[in-house]
C-alpha cells in the first residue's frame, strides 16, 4: 500500500509540474513538495508505451486571453474528472451489489444457511469487498472536493466575465484552484486509464461544448457597428 501511494504522489507531482509548466502558475512547495528530478522525468517518459496522440491536445479549449485560458484548463479539469469517478464509483457500487446478490441466489440454490452462506461466499470475498468499498469512498470524498471548487469557479468566472474592469485577482484563484486539483490527485484512487477512454470521444464532446459555453462572451465575434 505504501508503495502504491507513493507512486500516485509521484505521478500527482508530474501532473502537477506538467500543468503549473503550460499555465504558467508559481510552483507551491508546501502543496506539492520539491519537483521531480528531469533526470528522473525523462527516465519515467521512456516506460510510455501509449501512443503520442493521447499526448497532444491534452487540454481541449478554446482561444482565451490569460487567465481565463488557464481557469477554463482547470474547469474542464474539475468537471470531467469528478464524471469519470462518479461514473466508476457507480460501476463499483454495481459490482458489489451484484456480487452479493449472486452470493444470495446461490445460498438459496444450494439450500445454504447464513452462517455457511457467509463462510463459504463472503469471508473468502472480504477483501475484495472491502476494497471495493474503500474505492467508492475515496471517489466520492474526490467528486465533493472537486464539485466544490468547481462551483466557486463557476461562481468567480462568471462574476468576472459580468464586471466592469478585470480582476486582478484571478491569477492568484487560479493557483488556489490548482492547489484543489493537486490535492484530488495525491492520495486517492484513480479511474483505470482503460474505464476513462471507454468514454472519452462522447466525454470530449460534451466538455468542449461547455467550455464554449461558460466563455462565449470572450470567444464570440464583435458586433460590427450598424450604418
């Protein structure tokens, strides 16, 4: 367990020096520690064994003046993992409900009682169920940080899409914002890479739609004066 955890803080730390690199944020060494190595880096890039296409493109946006190009990163970030793990705590719920169940059906087939039900079918299963509960619960605790921060995103992108004069402070939200994302990613169980690109074109679409959306008024064309 403690070797798995420290592969997710690792790779949580990559993600976070990939995004803080092209976002252009400062680096929070109290959040996310020292960065890795680019000795290190380059050593974990030669294990990719996927294709460069997943690779490019990783943010789907569209042209934005700074720094609603970074919150609108950050947004779709926020939205579409908290559907991923919703939708993959969903599965687990699924699994171990099913699992019980057949548990049941073939107690009852058998003529089984509930002792020797839960010696032959769930003791040897516990922990698997265990786990499986454990998933759905560190999924949930990640989708309610995550659908915070998105809502307070929300809130602070719209008043500043609806003002006068230009926040100065965004800047300094989108770096708040990061430090939520980052904190999603550091200790948690993520959704296998194989249950995310099940969904992904039909995912894509749906967040390219709303961040065109949340950031028409900067992306729509000026009016031309009428003669």
């Amino acid at each position: 367990m403690n070797v798995s955890r420290e592969e997710t803080r690792r790779a949580a730390t990559l993600q976070e020096m990939f995004d803080v690199g092209i976002f252009g944020l400062p680096w929070n060494s109290m959040a996310a520690g020292h960065r890795i190595e680019h000795h290190e880096v380059n050593r974990l890039a030669r294990r990719y064994r996927g294709p460069e296409s997943r690779l490019v493109d990783y943010y789907d946006i569209p042209e934005l003046p700074r720094p609603y190009d970074v919150l609108a990163c950050q947004h779709q970030n926020l939205a579409w993992g908290s559907r991923v793990r919703s939708r993959y705590g969903n599965l687990i719920t699924v699994a171990l409900v099913a699992w019980s169940s057949l548990g049941l059906v073939v107690a009852a087939a058998a003529g089984l009682t509930v002792s020797q039900l839960i010696l032959a079918w769930f003791i040897p299963s516990l922990g698997g169920l265990m786990m499986g509960v454990d998933i759905y619960r560190e999924q949930r605790e990640v989708i309610e940080i995550r659908t915070r921060a998105l809502h307070l995103a929300n809130e602070r992108i719209a008043a500043a899409l609806h003002a006068s004069e230009p926040d100065p402070a965004l800047e300094h939200f989108a770096r708040q914002v990061q430090d939520a994302i980052l904190a999603t990613r550091q200790d948690q169980v993520r959704a296998p890479e194989w249950f995310f690109r099940c969904f992904h074109r039909s995912d894509r679409a749906d967040f390219q739609l709303a961040i065109a959306r949340r950031f028409e008024r900067l992306t729509a064309p000026l009016e031309e004066p009428q003669n």
